[in-house]
C-alpha cells in the first residue's frame, strides 16, 4: 500500500489521507496527485470529452465515487495566503491579512478559520465566506497586539486551519510568520536613593535601578561610576547585568571614599553610567560624608603601689601598677616601659601592651630587679613609669629603696693547719682549711679554691662548699699535690686558700717544702769501683781468644820485639808489664773518688782502654791474632763503668 508523507511536519500518512493524520499538523497532503490515480481500463471504449467545466466535475466527482482509490481522491478545498509573512505593530494597531479559499467541491459550502500557535498576546479575527461550487473568494484576516505589557520582539509561525461547514473532514492549513519589530529605547537609570549619607565610615551603599521598560529586547549592560574629584571607588555586584524586554534590575553599589577632617561635611557628586555598545546613560547621586568630632578622652592615669619599696639583702622588688581610664569612653592599649637614671633597674611585666577597657582599670604586676649595693651600704633609685598610646604618655615614679647588710665575709677567719707542709720527698700532702664566723652576726655560704704562683700544685677539697653559721667554725680537708724536686735539693712553694661567696673572698697563705736526697755520689763510687774491679778481673784473664797470656803477660820487652824497635829496656823492660800498668790505673781510678770532679777516675779509664787497644792493634799489625779475649772485654767494661762514674761526679 502506498503512503504519503508530509511535507509540514514529515509524518507519514495513509494513501487515502487527504490531510496530514498528526493532530498538531492537519495539513493538506497535496494538490495533484493523478499519478496515484488507477489507469483505466484497455478494453474499455473511449470516452468522450465533456464540452465544459460542470460536465468536467461530474466526472471527476463520478471518477473519486467509483473509479478512484479513497486515498487518490482529488481535495474539495484549496488555500492560499496572499503573503507568507506580516508585521504586527507594537502600538496595538491591525494588520489584515488575506486568505484566497478555493471550493472544488460539488456543493455550495461555507468556510470559517481556527487559529493555532497563536500567543496570548496576539488576537486575530475572521470572519465566514460562502462559495458556490469551483468557486474562490478572498477571506480577510486582522492580526492586532493585546497586551498591557511591551511586547518583546520575534517572530513566530502562526497555522490557519479553513475548515468547511458543510464538510467537517475538510479543512486546509496555512502557515503564516508574525513578525514583532524591534523598538529601540534606551534603558532608564535611577539610584535609590539618590542622596547616599554616611557618618564616621568609608563606605557607602545604595541601589543602582536599570529599567529596560521602553525596549522589547533585551539590553546588556555594563555598570562604572566616576566622581569628579576622583577620590570614590565604585563596585557594582554584579557589574554586568542582562535586562529583559521591558523588566528592570536591581544591582547593589557599594563606594568607598576617605572620610574628610573630623567634625566636617563633605559632598560629592557620583556619576553613575551604564554602557550598552556605543550607547551610554548616566544619572548621577550625592555623597554626604561627615565625619563626627573628636572628643579626645583624657590619657590614663598611672598609680603604682607601694610608690617606694624597700628591698634588703635581695635584688627584686614587686609592685602592682594601676592603669586607670575610668575618665575615658573608649579602650585604649598602651605601651609600659620604665626607665631610671643609671639604667641598672630592669623591669618585667608580663606584657608590654595593656588593653584598658573604657570607663575602667587594669592591674599590671611588676617586678623591679636592680644589683645589690656594697655589703653594709644603701642606696636609691628612681624608676620611672610611662604608659604610651601612641599619640601621648602618661608618667609616674616608684622609688627602690636597695640595702644590704654587712657581709659575713668582712668577719669570717680563715687558717691554713699546718700553714707549713712538710712533704719530704713525697709529692702529695693534706691540711685542714679552718673557717671561722665566729664573730659573724650572719650565715656565710662560701666555696674553696686554692692557688699557688707556679701554678704547679694541684687542690682538691672535701667537701668543695661549706654554709658558716655565725658563731660557727668548720673545716675542710685539703689535699695538695706538686711535682718532686731536682735530686738533691729542697724547694718551697708557697699556696693560697680562698674562701669566696662569689662577691668577695678570704685568703690564707702557706707553704710547701719538699726535699730529694742526691743518689749521684752513690751511683759514682758504685760504677768506679765495680769498673776498678772489672779491668783487675780483665788484667788476670787472657787478652786474646788465641793463646793464654794475660797483660801480666805481656811485658814492656815483649812489646819492642813484636815491633822490632831498637830500644834495649834491660831488666826494666822485663819487670814492667801490662798487667801492672792495669792495676796503678785501677788504683788512680779509685782515688779519684776523693776528687769533686772525677777528672782523675775518667783520665784512667781512657788510658787503660788506649793501652788495650793499642796492644790489640800492634799485635794485628805483626800479623798475629788479635780477636780479643775476655780478658780484654772485661777491662774496657770496666773502664766504661769508671768513665760513667767520673761524668757523675762531674754533673754535680
């Protein structure tokens, strides 16, 4: 089955629809449709041609009635508008506007108009035509504004459905564009109020009225404000406002300004603009700004209490002051600071800054601390108080009356038991340190040190700290160490004991002794003996590791043979030896202990070693053997302990 789609609103429709089946649409499905239309019968004869117009609908009425499909059926009702769009003024004067209605029914039929999608706003009126058979007429319409309000500007599709009377599926619909022209109007400005008074403040508020009642489209526009002085700040919430057709808008302005000298009045003149494109419009307000007098409120008063305090073996003081505005009708915060001639009274408080509240006091705790003046003096000092608001001071004086009492340490005793300490050739010793307040009127609380000009002896108390309660004598036990003396000799070293309260000190003297005994003189006649001694031994045992003779051995003969001399000693030659050269230095050794300075001990010892060498030497050079012997050993042992024991005698 074939369908029709329409070309108003694109619903498809039935092929036997004559207009559109969509209740909101009813419109007319189309004029010609005789391609839908079934071809006639081949085997039918022909017909003939209808000689005129009536004879033509016959056939056509006799064609739709019998021949033809429902949906091919041709419509019984054309409309046409004779423009496709109009313009309806604003002012609320008709617009006409003309509809040519065509009857191609086979009755004479009357037709009337419904109107659809029309506004409120919009009233139109029609009224009926009649049309005989195939005939056409024109139907006037009247489209006029009803409306108390403006009407915004559009446009807007309005349907016409004709409809017949005598048919009621017969109806046709046109479409008709309604235009509202644009009517240009500025928008109107105001401020509410327009004289803006304000007092002792910055800021002032009114409301901005932008009404866009003379336009019917809507308006955007921009909000600044200006003073000549241009001494206002503007702010607009919001700044940018979009006013519909003929609605206006509230918006809040808020202006700041410096308020002018107290007790005056100034008046500005606010220009208030609201831009729309190229197109601005202003209105203007007044500013009224005062600005109360000042009834400046007197400064506090200051009370200290006490006024003078007295302070006594102690180097603080409290005092309470008063910060009074009771006169005053505002809070107030000040600033305290103190100050004295000598600038050696410090002042604390637990806040600098005070908040005194209008018409009352505020109680400040301070605490005065000042040096203690010389044991058994007084003196006064002058601290002055001041309170300050920034603009002016409020004073006042408190006077510290600072004593002390006679120090214990100008009675206190102090003894060194032993002041004499004998420590022999020891290097630590103890005495006992005595305090005594026995004339003292006052405890002493008193530490110990000690001290010497060498700074080599070293201190140490038991116990460190004592507390002398007058009439009291105590003791503490100090022990002294110092370094041992040279040998031989006696030092005394003198040391000071101090006892000191931190401010001033006591002091005993003493004194160390100390004595070494000389172990050197031992030490000379040990090594020059034991060395005497040891050349003997060595004289008596072999001088050379091969053979057995001894310096006793080896005679003055024996020695001007080996090195072929041509001395002739006779008999002296065989009676002097080596070995009795070896006991007269031995002896000489020895007696050189009766010497200071052991030159004699030294001088023997390297003349026996020189002989012994000698010999060892002349007997190598012959060609003999001269690896030395014990004996040999021994005698320059023994001459080395007596050379060592003349270099002591000589250091001493």
């Amino acid at each position: 089955m074939h369908s029709i789609v329409c070309e108003a609103c694109g619903d498809s429709n039935p092929a036997d629809a004559t207009f559109c089946q969509n209740q909101g649409c009813g419109a007319f499905l189309g004029w010609d449709r005789t391609s839908m239309i079934p071809k006639p019968d081949s085997t039918a004869g022909p017909r003939a041609v209808p000689p005129d117009e009536a004879s033509v609908e016959t056939r056509v009425i006799q064609r739709i009635s019998f021949d033809e499909h429902p949906s091919e059926r041709k419509p019984v009702l054309a409309v046409r508008a004779e423009q496709d769009s109009l313009t309806v003024p604003v002012s609320g004067e008709p617009v006409q506007l003309g509809l040519v209605i065509v009857n191609r029914s086979s009755i004479v039929d009357g037709y009337e108009v419904d109107v659809s999608g029309a506004p409120g706003w919009l009233r139109v009126e029609s009224s009926t035509v009649r049309l005989l058979p195939g005939s056409e007429d024109r139907l006037v319409l009247s489209f006029r504004i009803e409306s108390e309000a403006l009407v915004p500007a559009g446009s807007g599709v309005v349907r016409l459905s004709v409809r017949s009377l005598a048919q009621p599926t017969a109806q046709e619909t046109v479409s008709v564009t309604v235009l509202v022209p644009v009517v240009e109007a500025p928008v109107q400005l105001r401020t509410e109020p327009s004289v803006v008074r304000i007092r002792d403040v910055e800021t002032g508020r009114f409301v901005v009225v932008v009404d866009n009642g003379g336009s019917n489209r809507a308006a955007r526009i921009r909000l600044s404000g200006s003073d000549p002085e241009l001494a206002v700040s503007f702010h607009f919430d919001p700044e940018v406002v979009v006013v519909s057709p003929g609605e206006s808008v509230r918006v809040r302005a808020v202006t700041t300004s410096r308020r002018p000298e107290p007790g005056t009045e100034l008046s500005r003149t606010l220009t208030v603009s609201a831009t729309e494109g190229a197109r601005r419009v202003n209105t203007t307000a007044t500013l009224v700004q005062s600005t109360s007098v000042v009834i400046e409120d007197p400064a506090v008063e200051l009370v200290v209490a006490p006024a003078l305090v007295r302070v006594r073996d102690d180097v603080a003081a409290q005092v309470w002051l008063t910060l009074d505005n009771r006169a005053g009708r505002h809070a107030t915060t000040v600033r305290l600071a103190a100050t004295d001639p000598e600038g050696v009274v410090q002042v604390y408080w637990r806040s600098a800054d005070v908040h005194v509240p209008a018409g009352g006091t505020t109680n400040v705790e301070l605490q005065l601390v000042g040096p203690a003046p010389e044991p058994g003096t007084e003196t006064t000092r002058i601290v002055t108080l001041t309170a300050s608001d920034g603009r002016r001071v409020a004073r006042t004086q408190v006077s510290m009356v600072h004593s002390a009492s006679a120090s214990p340490m100008t009675t206190l005793v102090v003894g060194l038991d032993p002041s004499v300490l004998r420590l022999g050739s020891g290097r630590r010793g103890a005495a006992s340190v005595v305090v005594d307040n026995r004339r003292g009127a006052r405890a002493a609380r008193v530490w110990l040190q000690g001290d010497d000009p060498e700074n080599s002896v070293s201190f140490g108390f038991s116990p460190t700290e004592l507390i002398v309660g007058p009439g009291q004598l105590l003791t503490s036990r100090v022990t002294m160490s110092a370094p041992r003396p040279p040998a031989g000799r006696e030092v005394s070293r003198p040391v000071t004991v101090f006892v000191t309260d931190g401010q001033s000190s006591v002091s005993a003297e003493g004194t160390i002794i100390q004595t070494a005994a000389d172990r050197r003189p031992w030490a000379r006649v040990l090594l020059t003996l034991a060395g005497a001694v040891a050349v003997v031994m060595g004289a008596m045992l072999p001088l050379r590791a091969v053979g057995n003779p001894t310096s006793f051995g080896v005679s003055a003969a024996t020695v001007v043979d080996l090195i072929d001399a041509p001395v002739d000693l006779g008999v002296l030659g065989q009676l002097v030896n080596l070995g009795i050269v070896l006991l007269v230095l031995t002896g000489l050794m020895a007696f050189g202990l009766t010497g200071s300075s052991g030159r004699l001990t030294r001088f023997s010892a390297v003349i026996a070693v020189l002989l012994t060498v000698a010999l060892l030497v002349t007997i190598g050079v012959v060609g003999l053997s001269a690896t030395p012997g014990s004996g040999t050993i021994l005698i320059v042992v023994g001459a080395v302990l007596g050379y060592v024991g003349g270099l002591l005698a000589r250091r001493e």
